[in-house]
C-alpha cells in the first residue's frame, strides 16, 4: 500500500537520511530525538529505565526487591525466623518469635541494613524495627 506524501515533504526528510544529521530534533512520542535516529531500536531495558524514572516508581521497585528476595538476603537461620511485615517510610518492621531473637537481631541491625540496602541498590532502608510474638503453650 502507498501513502502520498503531502505536496513538499520528501522522503529523505520523511525518514531521516545521512544530509538530516545535526538538524533540530523532532518531538516523537515523551523525547526528543536527533533526525534519523527514531528508526534506531531501543534497548528494551533503556526503555523501561525511562519509563520507571518518568512515572516515579523506582523506589518501589527497591523496596520490592528486599521484600520478595529477604529469604535469601539474610540467610536461612534468620529467614526462618523473622518475617518481613512491612516496609514503611524506610522503616522495615520484622516479626520475630520472642525477645531472645529481637535481641539477636538487634545486634545484627547494622549489618542487616547494610546488606538490604546493598540489594535494592539504593538506601531505601533506614531502620529496622523488630517485634517479638511469643506463641503461649498451653
């Protein structure tokens, strides 16, 4: 199928050939770009880079990665022992099952922190917050 161009316009101005080079860019799409350059691909993971930044989302996608990753983040004896509750203003609450494991823990807050934020690749931990839920036997 053919479509006329409208009376003017050339092909070569159409799809950006070598002479359009270092001429002022054309607004396609959210960017602007170089003439020629719009029949380049984009990289699928430059693309989504772009589109995290422009909707503000990359640091949710932080946080989401220490949560779903925490098993393997901090090993399995402390895995199985403290659960992720929630992750609130940089502040990571755990759950652990008594006052001997939050002091534990407490101890390794530092090095846990660390460790977290070293995952997300950014600090989107600031403080961890730990609460003892002691089971009764009855």
């Amino acid at each position: 199928m053919h479509f006329p161009l409208a009376p003017g316009a050339s092909e070569s101005r159409l799809w950006g050939d070598e002479k359009d080079r270092g001429k002022p860019a054309v607004q396609q799409g959210s960017r602007a770009v170089k003439r020629g350059d719009h029949n380049r691909p984009e990289l699928l993971k430059d693309a989504l880079k772009r589109q995290i930044g422009r909707l503000g989302i990359a640091r949710k996608l932080a946080c989401g990665r220490v949560l779903a990753g925490f098993s393997g983040l901090v090993g399995p004896q402390v895995a199985a022992r403290a659960k992720p509750e929630s992750l609130v203003q940089g502040v990571l609450t755990l759950v652990v099952p008594d006052a001997a494991w939050r002091q534990e823990l407490t101890m390794q807050k530092v090095h846990l922190i660390e460790r977290l934020n070293a995952a997300a690749g950014e600090k989107v931990i600031r403080d961890i917050f730990f609460v003892a839920v002691s089971r009764r036997k009855d």
